[in-house]
C-alpha cells in the first residue's frame, strides 16, 4: 500500500531529537521533505510492480507475460467475411480489391469472380477488425466507386463471425480456467481449454459420455455469446483432433440461441424521448445476457426488471412481461438467450 509524503514526512520527524525545532521552514523540515517526496514515489513504484506481477491486477501486455508462462496467448481480432450476390452484366468481372459496403463500413473482395448471367456471389471481407464488421442481412448494398458492368450488390445473410480482440478480462478468465481447473488426459477441463483457445470462442459447455463410452460433446458460442458459425465449428473440430487422446469420439456443435422479448409499461423521465429509452433497454439487457450466457440456468425476471429500472430515462415500469411471462425463463444446457425485441408501452 502507498504511502503519502505527509505519513513519510511524519514518520521522518519522529526520529529527530525533539530537543531541535522541526516545524515547517526549519532546516530539519526542509532537509527531509525532499526525501518524503522521493519515497512517496518510491512507494508508487512498488505498487505498480506488484500490480504487474500478478494475474488478477496485471493488464494489457504485462498480463500477456504472465498467461504467456501457462502456454496462454491473447487471441486475436478477426475480420467479418461473408458472400454479397453482385449482380451486373454478363461477363463482367469481379476482382479481388473491388469494395463494396454498407451505410458504415467498407467491404474487400477476397475472390476474383466473373457474373454468369446476372449474377455472382463474391466472399467479401470488412476492411475493419472486430465485432463491427458483423452487419444485418441486405445492409450490404452499395459500390464505394463505379465498377464497369456490375450494377447491384446485396448481402442475403447477415455477417456474424468477426470478433473483438480478446480483452483483459477474458484472458484472465482463460488463465483461472488453465490453473485451477487440472487438465490431464482428455477430462472435461482438457476438451474446455482446447474449445476456449481458438479465436471466436466466447464460451463452451463439456458433455462426457454423451453418447455412450468414449463421446464427447462440444457445445461452443462465439465471442458475441451467440451462435457459432460452420466455420468456427470445423475450426474447433480441427483443434480438438490436433490434441484429443485416441479412442475419443468428438461432436462440435453450436449453442442454440433463445429469443427473449420484452413488453413492458415505461414512465419515461421528462426531458427524454421513448427512443432513447428503448435503446438503452435493449443495449443494457443485451449486456447483461451476454454476462450470463452459459453461466446460469435461468434468466431472473427480477433482474431484468431492475435492469429497466436502472436505465437512463426510467423513473418507473410496470407489467412486465418476459417472453409473456412474469416468470423466470428456464434457460436449457445447450442454450443461451439473446435479445428478440423490446416494446414499451
């Protein structure tokens, strides 16, 4: 714990002769002030090394070295990729550099493509890193420049598989899991620690013997604790047989995604707009589904309500209704909840 000069400074004049006037001004108390200050920072120092020196107070890179010791690395951002249908006339050419994008961010061809009557699908992918890139299905739908004989561009489905570098806290969850839970010879905690290290893998769920002697089962959500994708499940498979024991049978499959809606009665504060409100339900109860995806089995009724209570523009609720319930929602072993919609009345 820091010391503060004015503690260090005390503690220095107690050891002076009080026979020797060491009031302020004095030449004992100007003497030592310059060593209070020096020790203060000293103090600061000290703290700052122990913080680093320890995975639950050490951050960024000084919490890399530390899980770097266990074999743990950071894992990384990965950009969002998905097809875009380009339609144009025949013959015309799709080359690997051509954009493409949405009202916020811009969009790579990945593939040279030539259009076969009047349309092509071309594998795109976001100029950006990160969760960002993950856009609606037919939010895709302009050319940055004009492109000779391609005329439309529309993603059918929505792009869900970029991903955030893993922060502080996620690395530090891995780094508990690795240490406190002993991974030896395929047990649960092996097959959890092998799902966890691949990049996009927000979570997992172990199922031993699922199927009988020598099964296991593999249930994983993306970082965005929603569902995994084919992609991330084939990259999990393949991570998995780089190290399973022999004999062991291994199924990889997504978490199941469970629509929660709201409907609620909001008496909204004066001076904010319904809108403004619902946005900041949604962005709140999405945050907090996140934070117990996999973690419990029940989403509290209560404290959704709370949660809206909480809210900036709140003053109060009533009849609230979960998926038509006031009730608990029972949340199965392979599910997590996502937010369907919120409708305030």
């Amino acid at each position: 714990m820091s010391e503060t000069k004015e503690n260090i400074m005390l503690n220095l004049l107690l050891n002076i002769d009080n026979k020797y006037d060491t009031s302020e001004g004095t030449f004992f108390y100007d003497a030592l002030m310059p060593v209070a200050i020096e020790l203060e920072k000293l103090y600061q120092y000290g703290d700052d090394i122990s913080k680093k020196a320890f995975a639950d107070t050490a951050t960024g890179k000084d919490l890399e070295k530390i899980v770097e010791q266990f074999g743990i690395s950071r894992k990384q951002a990965q950009k969002a990729t998905g097809y875009v249908t380009i339609t144009g006339t025949d013959g015309s050419k799709v080359f690997i550099g051509d954009q493409v994008s949405s009202d916020e961010m811009n969009f790579t061809c990945i593939e040279n493509k030539t259009i076969e009557g009047d349309s092509v699908d071309v594998l795109v992918e976001c100029e950006s890193y990160g969760a960002i890139g993950n856009v609606p299905a037919n939010s895709i739908k302009y050319f940055p420049k004009t492109l000779q004989g391609l005329q439309s561009v529309v993603n059918d489905e929505a792009f869900t598989n970029g991903y955030d570098e893993e922060n502080d806290e996620e690395l530090r969850e891995r780094y508990y899991i690795k240490v406190r839970t002993p991974a030896t010879s395929g047990n649960i905690y092996h097959y959890q620690q092998w799902c966890l290290e691949v990049a996009g893998v927000g979570g997992c769920k172990i199922f031993p013997l699922w199927n009988g002697n020598g099964t296991v089962k593999c249930v994983i959500m993306n970082s965005n604790k929603k569902t995994a994708d084919e992609t991330l499940i084939n990259s999990v498979k393949a991570h998995i047989e780089e190290n399973r024991p022999i004999g062991a049978t291994v199924t990889v499959i997504s978490v199941i995604e469970k629509s929660i809606d709201i409907k609620v009665n909001v008496s909204i504060e004066s001076g904010y707009s319904k809108d403004f409100v619902k946005e900041n339900i949604e962005s709140d109860i999405e945050t907090f589904l996140a934070t117990v995806a996999f973690k419990k089995n029940y989403i509290s009724y209560a404290k959704i309500g709370a949660i809206i209570l909480g809210c900036e523009g709140v003053e109060d609720y009533s009849n609230l209704l979960i998926n038509n319930s006031s009730n608990n929602i029972t949340v199965a072993n392979e599910e997590v909840c996502v937010l369907g919609g919120v409708t305030l009345d």
